[in-house]
C-alpha cells in the first residue's frame, strides 16, 4: 500500500520490440539445488533481486497459456511460471531497502487501479463502464459464436460478470472481467499474443497492458486477496503495529475497490474481535485524537476464518 492505494511491484525486462515500454511482473527461476521448496526460492530471490521482504505469501495458479511468451516463429521450449500472491509493507522496507536495487532492475510500485480502471468503485461506479466498456461487451457479446467448452454464453457471462440485469457486481470477479474483456479484443494483450500491433483505428483498448499474460496473474492475485479479505486476517499483514480504525478502513476499501458504510464497518471489525486498543492516541489526522489499534493475534488460535465478511456493494 502507497498512500491508501494497492500498489504492485512492475519491473522492465528485455523482449520482443512491440512490448518495449512494457512493465512486468517480478520473475525468476526456481533452483532446487539451493531451494528447499517453491517458497523458498521465491523468497531467496525476492529478497537477492529486490531487498524486499515478504510478508504473506500464497501460490495462485500455474500459468502456461499459448501466447504468453511464445510467438509461432519460436523454436524453443515453452515456458510455464507458478504464480504467487506475496505481500509486503512498503514502510517496513522503506529503511531496510538496499540501494538502488529496485532501480537497477527497472522496478516501480504502480497503482493496481491503472491495470484495471474499472475495478475502483470506492469513489462511485466508474463512468468507464456505462460509457464505453459495457457498450463495446455489448456489441461483441451479441455477435460472438458460443463456445462449447464454455457453459454460459457470452451474454451471460457478460451480464453475470458485470452486475447486468438484476445480478449484483461481485468484487471477486476481477480474473473474469480482464478474460472478458480479453476475449472481446478491448485489451492491448489480445493482440500481442497474437504479435499484431494494436489497432490505430479509434478503438478504444482498456487499462495499462503488461508483457506476456502478466496484466491476468495480477487480476487473479487481486481475485484471491479480495477473497481472502473475508475469512483470513491478511489486511493486517499490510498494517503498521498500530493504527486507527480509519486507517484500517481506508485500507480495506482500497482492496476491496469498494467504500463501506463506516458505522458497519465499525461493528463488523467489533464483531469479529480482530482489533484491540493500544491505549495510544493519534493527532496526525489534524482534528480530534483517533485511538490507536492492534491486530489481536490470538483471534487466530480461536476460531479458523478471522475475517471481514463485507456485504454488498454500496
């Protein structure tokens, strides 16, 4: 988190010239030699490539899509990555960080929000979506052969996906909505994979693009925190020791791509016994003190899924 607003770690890599200004995702290889386990050396070669420390760390899905770093031309091995959710706190780094490393790799901390404008609702439905995606969807939806592989046709996915026709917006469905969006050629990635240059026709193509299928790993990893919000304490592993209620929300939200109502906000994190006082005050918010929190750690030995159960969206 940078300024209450989910960041991810992009770095610049060499490839195929069309996707030069493109950023990545971190990357490296797995050593069995030197690491005992995945997680390990995922966690060896953060810490050796970046100086970061990781905090919670989950593996999301095996990524080996056609495409992703293959063209027809290629007449090497395919490559195939696991995918990791890994979180970390920008302020506990922020003194431990040696040098320039992130520099030196071309690294940056950029809003998740850029890669996926339409998934931040905390300020109001995004006007993104009934002035152009949802027509464009539309358009395509209506016209798209089904796909027998598929059990819903494009409509419905389309309606379902996108909170149409009575059906509610579930934040979850942050992997879904890119695919559909991918499926209907409205990202720059539908091309690429098919190493076409993107149209210069007015089209309106939606979101920063990644390199190889990277904007997709980020989208299911936002999928499986926004999820994981609900019934694992993993909020508070992007927290300081102490903070205020405000400050929790705000960070929640910020996840979550929603605003929540604060008074219920309140009473859930009450319910839920996931915070206890410090006993401190802060006076940075310029008005009246704010009480200090802490994550209660015991809540985990007590009962096996600790989270925020958030209802719809408001």
């Amino acid at each position: 988190m940078r300024d209450l607003s989910p960041v991810a770690l992009v770095v610049n890599t060499e490839r195929a010239e069309q996707e030069a200004q493109l950023g990545s995702l971190p990357f490296g290889p797995f050593d069995p030699v030197h690491h005992r386990t995945l997680e390990a050396g995922l966690r060896n070669w953060v810490d050796e490539q970046t100086g970061l420390k990781l905090g919670y760390v989950e593996q999301l899905y095996t990524f080996g899509d056609r495409g992703r770093l293959t063209r027809s031309s290629d007449e090497g091995g395919h490559e195939v990555s696991i995918g990791y959710l890994a979180l970390t706190q920008l302020q506990r780094n922020a003194a431990a960080l040696p040098g320039r490393r992130l520099i030196d790799m071309g690294g940056r901390w950029r809003g998740w929000y850029g890669f996926f404008p339409w998934e931040d609702w905390r300020e109001d439905r995004p006007t993104m979506l009934d002035e152009s995606i949802l027509p464009s969807l539309e358009r395509w939806a209506e016209k798209a052969p089904d796909d027998r592989l598929r059990p819903m046709k494009p409509l419905q996915r389309l309606k379902l996906y996108f909170g149409l026709s009575g059906a509610a917006w579930d934040e979850e469905r942050v992997l879904e909505r890119y695919e559909l969006l991918y499926e209907a050629g409205l990202v720059h990635e539908y091309f690429l994979d098919r190493g076409l240059q993107p149209p210069t026709d007015g089209r309106l193509l939606f979101g920063h693009p990644m390199k190889m299928d990277h904007r997709r790993i980020l989208a299911t990893a936002i999928s499986r925190l926004r999820s994981k919000l609900k019934y694992r304490p993993v909020v508070f592993e992007l927290m300081p020791e102490s903070f205020t209620l405000t400050e929790l929300q705000a960070t929640v939200e910020a996840i979550s791509g929603r605003h929540l109502h604060k008074q219920n906000f309140r009473r859930l994190v009450e319910q839920g016994q996931l915070v206890e006082p410090t006993g401190a005050s802060s006076t940075a918010t310029g008005g009246r003190p704010a009480k200090l929190f802490r994550f209660r750690r015991s809540v985990l030995a007590e009962r096996p899924a600790p989270g925020l159960r958030l209802g719809g969206v408001s």
